[in-house]
C-alpha cells in the first residue's frame, strides 16, 4: 500500500528567521513613532508639515493658474519647488484634498506604488519561498522609507519606475522600456545616469523611446510657456546653494561626496570637492566598463543593481528617501545570491547592505549627527557589484545558501 506524500515545505534558515524578527521590531518602533507624531500633530499641526506641502502647493497654484509664483513663490517658504515642470502633472491631483489630506493622500500614492514595485520585481526577480517576506519586512522597516512617508516624498515613485522599465527591457521590450525609464528625467541627476547606461549598452531601439519620451515631457509644458523654465533654472541654483551652505546637516545625505564633507577636518570644500571629483571620476570610469558589456535578459538584473548604486553613491546628494533605491540593488543581492560567481564579493556587498540599513537608523533616531557613512558602504558596495558583473575574479566556491530548493526555469534566476 502506498502512503499518500505530503508537500514537503522549506524551513526557514535561522538566519534569515532572526533578520525577519529584528526587521519586524524595528518596524513596530516606527510605526509607533510616526503614529506618536501624528498624535500630537492634532495641537500642532506644523509637525506634519515637510516636504509634501512644496508639492501640495505647486499643485494648487498650477489648479488656479497663478504659473508665475510656482518656483519664485516658493523660494520664500521653508521648501522651495524645485523639480522641472512636467512634474506639475504628477503631483498636480494633490490640489484635490485640503491641508494635510494631502499628505494623507501622497502617502496612500507611495504606499501603492512601493507595492507595485515589490509585485514587479518578484516577477522581474523571483526568488525562493518566502524570500519576499523577509524583502517586504526589511523594506518597512527601513529608514529610507520611513523617511518617505514622514517628510512626503515621491522616491516610491521613482522605485517603481525604475523597475518597470528594467523589467520591460529583461522581456524584450527595449522601445517601451526606454519610454518608461525616461520618466526619470522628473530627478534629472538621476535620470542622467540611466541615460548614460543606455548609449553604453548601445540599446538603441531603447534610446529611442527614452528620446521621445523626454520630447513628449518637454512638449507637455509647451502651455505653461517658456518663462516657466527660467523660473524652474533660477529655483534649481537657489536650492543648489541651499544645500551646501550648511543650511541642511550633511550628514542627512547618504553619498559618497556627504561621507567625505563629513571626515575631511575643517571642513575644507576645495579639498573635498577634489578628492570628490577623483573618486566619482574613478567609479563612473570602472562602471562604464560594466556597462559596456555584453548585458542577455538574464543579467539585466545585475546591470540594475550598479546603476542604482551608482546613482546613489556619485550624486552630489541624496537624502535619506532617496535610499530607497537601494532597495533593489539589496534585492538583487538576495534572490540572485547563488549567482554570484564570487563569495568574497558577495558577503562584502551584504556587509555593506547591513551597514547602510543599521547606520541610518542610528544617525536618524540616536546619534543625530556625525559621519555619512552610508556614503562609504554604499561605495564599497558599488565596486564589489562592478567587480562580479565584469567577472574579474575567478569565483573558488558557490555562496552557500544551505540545501536552496530551486523555483525552476521560471523567470530571471
């Protein structure tokens, strides 16, 4: 007689099980903490009060016309306006709500669109069972985007982008995927980046999409009229100023030119900006050629990772929210973790991934100061990512990943 078989299941790694319980905590800490905030936010309203009401206003001066006072106007208030214009279309359904339903409502817009991003790149990037569980949690939990949902920023935005026209380029789609992936000329120091990726893939069919889709954007501002981009220059420059005057800490910043601003003694800018300019050349240098090779569908999902690092780590600055984009360099290193042809490389990019997460939320809610170091780790991160893509190191073992069950051949593994 035959005994009938029972599903076999996978047993959760120890591991991976005190990673899921550790994130859960942190995640339960700031729920609480935002929730205490929004408590008192009842008597004093103005704790709510970050960067959505910048969005919340443009959109309503765009609802009533008044284009003029859209980026002048705003250089008078606490947060000044200072994204192109075509992004007056993004955030213009804000004008819908009043006061603080507004950030309610972009918050809600996050929400969703980090969990389309999540549902995306589990198709784009499947992993084992349950790998998206602890994913999930990490993301939650992080500071990044804690940081997202408190001040009201749009990088969940940005996230879902990106992986969208990543994902479109792994099918087989290179037009529409460049079409998708020129929306991220909403942060144009971010957008550059993806851009440069693109003619160094030589993806032409994909440069054309993006092509027209930057012409179709510049085209929708075609009835606001030209002065408007003057305004936008002008609050551009002023809002450049801002940052490096000392008016915002440096080390809410988490690149590579905060983590040298805030180790270099005294303060010396002419020395920091060189040692800067030497470091960025060098890992833009060493990336191109990551870039410049031969990418199949399969490596896509590597050739994501070192463009979002990059971005991150070269930029002149990226606040805590923008982080949020080291989401998928962190969940690519997870779920392609028996891909990696080099150990040392892989357990250097997971160090790295630790440090970042643990040192935000200590300069965040304990220290409240000193060195950028996530600009640090995320460099290092960057160069062991650079280095396993280019295949420079002959890998001496798989990285263990005790006794994995494999999905199949199903998607991008």
């Amino acid at each position: 007689m035959r005994m009938a078989t029972q599903p076999t299941t996978i047993p959760v790694r120890p591991r991976t099980a005190l990673v899921r319980v550790v994130a859960a905590c942190v995640l339960v800490f700031l729920v609480l903490a935002w929730a205490k905030t929004v408590w008192h936010a009842r008597t004093d309203r103005g704790l709510l009060d970050r960067d959505w009401t910048m969005f919340h206003r443009a959109a309503c001066l765009l609802r009533e016309g008044r284009l003029g006072e859209i980026y002048q106007g705003s250089l008078e208030t606490r947060y000044p306006f200072p994204y192109p214009p075509y992004v007056l279309y993004l955030v213009a359904p804000l004008a819908a709500f009043e006061g603080h339903g507004a950030y309610v409502a972009l918050v809600v817009g996050s929400a969703v669109a980090l969990a389309a991003s999540l549902w995306i790149a589990r198709r784009f990037l499947p992993g084992e069972r349950g790998d998206y569980v602890t994913i999930t949690l990490v993301v939650l939990s992080s500071a990044a985007w804690m940081s997202t949902v408190v001040v009201g920023q749009l990088s969940a935005f940005y996230l879902l982008i990106i992986v969208a026209g990543f994902r479109m380029w792994a099918r087989g789609r290179p037009f529409l995927a460049g079409l998708v992936l020129a929306l991220m000329a909403i942060k144009p120091n971010y957008g550059v980046v993806f851009f440069g990726v693109i003619l160094l893939q030589r993806q032409w069919r994909m440069a054309g999409g993006c092509a027209l889709g930057l012409v179709l954007l510049a085209a929708s501002t075609w009835p606001m009229g030209t002065g408007v981009w003057t305004e936008y220059l002008a609050a551009s420059r002023h809002v450049t100023a801002v940052l490096y005057n000392g008016t915002i800490p440096m080390w809410k910043q988490q690149t590579l030119y905060a983590f040298l601003s805030t180790v270099v003694s005294g303060g010396n800018m002419r020395l920091v900006l060189a040692v800067w300019g030497v470091c960025v050349a060098g890992l833009v240098a060493t990336a191109a050629a990551a870039f410049r090779t031969s990418v199949s569908g399969e490596r896509v999902p590597r050739l994501l990772a070192v463009t979002a690092l990059v971005v991150v780590t070269c930029n002149p600055y990226a606040f805590f929210y923008d982080a949020l984009l080291l989401v998928l360099p962190g969940i690519v290193w997870y779920v392609q973790r028996d891909r990696y042809r080099s150990l040392t490389c892989h357990r250097l990019a997971g160090a790295c991934l630790a440090a970042v997460y643990v040192w935000q939320h200590l300069s965040l809610f304990v220290i409240k100061g000193s060195i950028a170091l996530a600009g640090a780790a995320t460099t290092v991160w960057l160069l062991a990512e650079v280095v396993e893509m280019l295949g420079l190191r002959r890998p001496a073992a798989r990285c263990p990943l005790d006794a994995p069950v494999p999905r199949g051949a199903q998607g991008l593994r």
